[in-house]
C-alpha cells in the first residue's frame, strides 16, 4: 500500500513545551535531532535520500565540527569523501586538541587564582565542548571530571549526569545511558538535588530509557504524567515525544482515557495536524473503524521505522497494535464468522486467521477458531474462578516459603 510520508530535513521547526529555568541552561550538544537524522540515514527511512543525506553531513562539517562522528557516519553509512576529506578531518582535529588544552588551562587557572564556582564552570565548558565536537569516550570523561569535583551541588550533578546519559544516547550505548539516568533518580530522591524542574525533566529522560528496553508499560506511566509539563526539548522535539506518550499509552489506556487524554488532550490537539498518522491511528481504534485502523497501521510503520527509539522493537509494536484491534473487536461477541471478521478490517478470510491463530496459541487472545464452520468463538475467562486460582497459587507459594524458613530456623 502506497503511503505519502514528509521528506525529513534537517532544519526542523520546534515545537516546545513549556519553558524552564532549567531547559534555558540545558547544553544543546550533543544534537539528539542529528542523532535521530542519522538513524533515519542508516535505516533508509522515507525521505532520507541523498540530499537528506548531504545536509547530515554538512551540518557535522560545520556546525558541530565533529570528525568523530563524520567518520563513524561514513563507517556506518558506507560513504567515502563527502564534504571533508581526509586532510580536513585530521586539521579539525589538531585545531580541537589545541582548543582543549587552552580548556584546561582555564581550570588550571581557576584553580589557582579563582574559586571553586569558576572551577566549575571551566569543567562545564570542557564537558559541552567534548560532547559537541569531541569522541563519545573523551566527552564522558569530561562530564566524569566535573562530577568528581567536591563542591557540585547535586542540582548541578544531576544536570550533568543527565548530559552524560544524552551522550551515551546518542552513540547508542543505552547501557551506559540508563546508569547515568539511574544514577541521576537516586541523587534526585536521595540527595535532596531534585528540584520539581529537575524531577520532571529527569521523567522524560526516564521514560524514554524504559521505551529503547522494552518497558512499555512503565514508560507510558511516566510520559503521560508529562505532556502538560514537557521541558526537554534537548532530548527529543515536542512532537516526538507526544507520538512516545501516544503509542506507549493506547496499548493500555481503557477507551474512555484514551478519548480524554489522547483524543481531547489540549497538548495533543495543538499538535494533531502535524502527527496525522499517529491520530488517525488512534481514532479508528476509539471509533471501532478497524479498516481504516489497518491503513492507519500501515502508515505508522513508516513512522516508527524512522524513530531511534521506537525502531529497535518494530515488530513487537505491530504486533501489539494488531492484538489490541481484534481484542476490542471480539470484546463485542461471544462468537462472529471470519468472513464477518474480514470485513471489518478490510482483509481476507486468510489474513484473519492467521494472525488471530497466531495470537490465539500465545495466550493473547481468549478466543478459539471453528475452522469447519468459520467461526471465531470468544472464551472469556470466569474472573471469579481466575482470582480463586490465583490465590490458591499464591497461596501454594507463600506455604512453601514459611516452611523453607521454618527449616533453616530449625538448624
């Protein structure tokens, strides 16, 4: 099926949330929207053609100066050449080794003749520096520096563990992202660092983090709680990230939630228009309109194919935006024919049956298939009799438990 998807660029039009002290102080480097650019690049997004391309390579030539990741764009593209050659990348590089030397001077300097608010403030400039135009390992090991200074307010440490984790992020090392993040919640929670700006900002970056591990429930929870509040426009545009809380939360909001938060939300609607995808998919999915939930499917897969953090688990998405509609579909019958089905979402009798068997035999679907007569049978489980089952095992469990305890107090 044929879809009409914008050709990315790399001058994008930013909306934001709301503004904070905060997001003002926030180092822009390095560019998650370059991050995002470049992915589009190496998955062969819509669109990512080879101006796209030209333009990704002409703002890491002259706008963050970065031969670190020109040449990892080259490697990973399998381009040679491009805006700078070899000789240009190796001068940029002894220009950046001077500049950094004068960098530490500065600290040297402070150290010597000013205080420790200025010492700071040279490590910071060395961090911002690195993480700009410097590798992934040298702009860690500036934030890490910074960090281990003895006087940094745990407001300014988690400010920069928060910098380190874009970092990481940004080179896909989610590993170490995730430890700054968590590192960063335990100084917010612990060390009294965290003020509401902070804690709020810090539950995007978390959220985020659960959705490159799979955590979609727990993501969703902590994105939903931030649409009204939304300040972090160094991590990701305002508009990607309301598509993070949409397709995070329609698979478990209940209908009348994802009407009041996701259809009507204020925050949402300023922004419809430029997500048309994304709301259609929702709102055939609210309407019951299944066939145009299909196309709309179809339509979104282009969408999450571009989408670093949505990428890495494509097929689990569509999987899950397919078991959602035929859930909701068979809520409304205790059994329907296949073709009735096939109807509905516009599909073959074929279509249905393979995928609602698929679902059917990993326990995602409480429905059974009468091949023979061409019916699909909905088999709700009796809640009574789940609950009563459920605390004979937990039970079982519990009585297991005491008596291992039992045994050791007894030695």
């Amino acid at each position: 099926m044929e879809t009409s998807t914008p050709t990315p660029t790399v001058e994008k039009k930013k909306k934001v949330g709301q503004p904070s002290a905060a997001e003002e102080t926030a180092s822009p480097y390095p560019d998650m929207d370059l991050c995002q650019d470049i992915h589009k690049l190496s998955v062969k997004a819509v669109g990512a053609d080879a101006t796209f391309q030209a333009k990704v390579f002409k703002q890491v030539a002259t706008e963050l100066e970065s031969p670190g990741i020109y040449r990892s764009m080259q490697t990973k593209l399998g381009v040679e050449g491009g805006v700078l050659s070899e000789a240009d990348l190796l001068a940029m590089e002894a220009k950046h080794a001077n500049h950094l030397e004068e960098l530490e001077a500065k600290v040297e300097d402070a150290k010597e003749n000013a205080g420790d608010m200025e010492v700071m403030e040279a490590r910071v400039e060395i961090a911002r520096f690195a993480a700009k135009s410097l590798s992934k390992d040298q702009a860690l090991e500036a934030y890490k520096k910074l960090l281990d200074l003895s006087k940094v307010s745990s407001g300014k440490k988690i400010d920069a563990l928060m910098e380190s984790s874009r970092v990481a992020s940004f080179y896909g090392d989610a590993t170490k992202s995730t430890e700054m993040i968590d590192s960063a919640q335990k100084l917010a929670t612990e060390g009294g660092g965290g003020d509401w700006d902070r804690r709020n900002r810090l539950k995007v970056y978390r959220g985020l983090s659960r959705l490159l591990e799979r955590d979609i429930k727990g993501a969703a929870s902590l994105l939903i709680d931030c649409i009204a509040t939304f300040s972090c426009n160094e991590i990701c545009s305002y508009e990607s990230f309301i598509v993070y809380a949409i397709i995070s939360n329609v698979l478990y909001l209940p209908r009348p939630q994802i009407k009041e938060k996701l259809l009507d939300g204020p925050e949402v609607l300023s922004i419809a228009s430029d997500i048309p995808e994304v709301m259609k998919l929702v709102r055939s999915l609210y309407e019951c309109d299944y066939k145009a939930y299909l196309h709309a499917m179809v339509e979104v897969e282009a969408v999450l194919q571009a989408d670093r953090y949505l990428y890495p688990h494509l097929s689990f998405w569509m999987r899950e935006l397919h078991i959602i509609a035929y859930k909701q579909f068979l809520d409304s019958y205790q059994s329907v024919t296949l073709q009735a089905m096939a109807d509905s979402f516009g599909v073959s009798t074929e279509f249905i049956d393979y995928h609602a068997s698929r679902f059917i035999a990993a326990g995602r679907l409480s429905a059974k298939i009468d091949k023979y007569g061409g019916v699909v049978v909905t088999n709700r489980p009796d809640l009574k009799n789940a609950q009563y089952r459920d605390m004979i095992q937990k039970g079982d469990l519990l009585l297991n438990r005491i008596q291992k305890l039992a045994r050791v107090v007894d030695l």
